[in-house]
C-alpha cells in the first residue's frame, strides 16, 4: 500500500526538489549611480590629466558602456 502511494506521488515531487536546484534569475535591473554635474566636471578634469592612451581612460569608457547598458535595462 505504502509503495503505491510512493510510485503515485513521487513523480508529482520530484519536479519540485528539482526545481529547488534550479539558480535564480533575477528580472531586476542592478541602479545606476547618478553623478552630478559638478562631480561629472571634476571628473573630466582630472581625466585630462591623464597620460595620453591611459589603460584609466580605456576602463572608463568601457564602464560608460556598462552605465548605459543599465540604463537601458531599467528602461
């Protein structure tokens, strides 16, 4: 008796203990830090004191596609 009610509700709960391993998805967007102007214009300022082709100027354009890739997903 006991293992015909195993054989009949097992497959019903196997689907949920599968599940519990499945990872999370996340639907949310990670928040852009907004900058204001006078932070912005500082920035740019102490960007020009840069070397010319700095690996810093090279990871912050980068990091200005990430921002607008947020942005869009929030979108």
């Amino acid at each position: 008796m006991l293992r015909s009610r195993l054989r009949t509700i097992a497959p019903l709960l196997a689907p949920i203990y599968l599940g519990a391993c499945a990872p999370t998805i996340s639907s949310g967007c990670p928040p852009v830090r907004p900058y204001d102007a006078d932070f912005r214009a500082r920035a740019a300022e102490e960007l020009t004191l840069l070397p010319q082709d700095s690996a810093i100027e090279e990871m912050l354009k980068d990091y200005s596609v990430v921002r607008a890739q947020l942005r869009a997903c929030r979108a």
